[in-house]
C-alpha cells in the first residue's frame, strides 16, 4: 500500500475530522506541503487530471497525499499557492455518504478520496481496512461498487473522462 500523506491546515472541527482520525489511528502521516515527494499524487480538486491506474507507480512511489482544508475557504488559486509540488490528480465522479455531505456529489471528505484513490489504483483490500474506521464509510464503497470498479479497470485518465460521463448527470 502506497503512504497516505495529510496536508492539514486546520481549518475544521477536529472531532469532525476525516484526515484527524487516519493520522491518530496510524492510517496516515501528516507533511508539509514544501516536504511532498515531487512525484506523489496530490488529490487536488481543480486538477484537470483524472487519478487513474495508471498513476499506481506514482504512487507507491512518492504516497497519496490529501490536503485537509475547509473546501469552503479552498480556492484555486489559494490551492495553487499552497501546493507547488507532486502530481496533482482530481477524482472522478462518485457520491458522498458523510454525514456533512451525503448524497452530494463530489463533496468527499478526506478519508472518501483516499479511500476512492486506493481502489481506482487497484489497493482494495486497502481502501476496505481504511473504510473500517468509520461505519459510514463501508456505505461509500456499496454506493460508488459500480463506478469504482470500472475506474479501477480503466486504462487512464482518457478512458476515466469516458467512464466518468456514464455516471455524471446530465
């Protein structure tokens, strides 16, 4: 399994926290932004680069690195000055089942894009030990089964835009 890396910038409660709970249960270790590997995957948002399996080198190479920010304060740009190193990659089309957020789309928390990133990349057993720590998270898995598997088959971030727009509504 690649290491999971948090940004965090504290910016939320952290009772409420995703990225919190996987670095106090060992699941991630918290960085820097001027410490990213150059060649880490950063979860980036407003990355025009879908995370594909393509990218599982990347990834065990350099780790998975998830900025915790309030998304309501992240700018672009504010993203941008933060975050000057790795490769970043969005995620494709999947529905949220946090508390905060369920059934919107595209509004993960920390531990639904790691938990995303390492299925698409092909880590499903480690996605499903990651998705152990909260009882919501199984239920991401069970909405997104279908999506998830046929990114975790795709042969890049091409074919992830392709796949990507059978689930996007119109």
């Amino acid at each position: 399994m690649p290491r999971i890396y948090v940004v965090a910038l504290s910016e939320d409660d952290p009772s409420k926290c995703t990225a919190e709970k996987m670095l106090r249960v060992g699941e991630a270790r918290r960085i820097r932004a001027s410490k990213i590997h150059p060649r880490a995957i950063v979860l980036n948002p407003y990355s025009a680069t879908r995370i594909s399996p393509k990218d599982r080198m990347l990834a065990e190479k350099g780790g998975i690195v998830v900025v915790d920010a309030s998304w309501r304060k992240l700018t672009p740009n504010k993203f941008k000055r933060i975050i000057r190193r790795g490769e970043p990659r969005s995620l494709p089309y999947l529905v949220a089942t946090n508390p905060v957020n369920y059934g919107v789309p595209r509004a993960l928390s920390s531990i639904e894009a790691v938990i995303a990133s390492l299925y698409i990349l092909g880590y499903r057993s480690d996605a499903l030990r990651v998705s152990g720590l909260y009882k919501w998270t199984h239920h991401f898995i069970e909405l997104n089964r279908e999506p998830l598997e046929e990114y975790s088959r795709a042969a890049d971030a091409d074919q992830i835009r392709r796949i990507e727009s059978l689930y996007t509504p119109t």
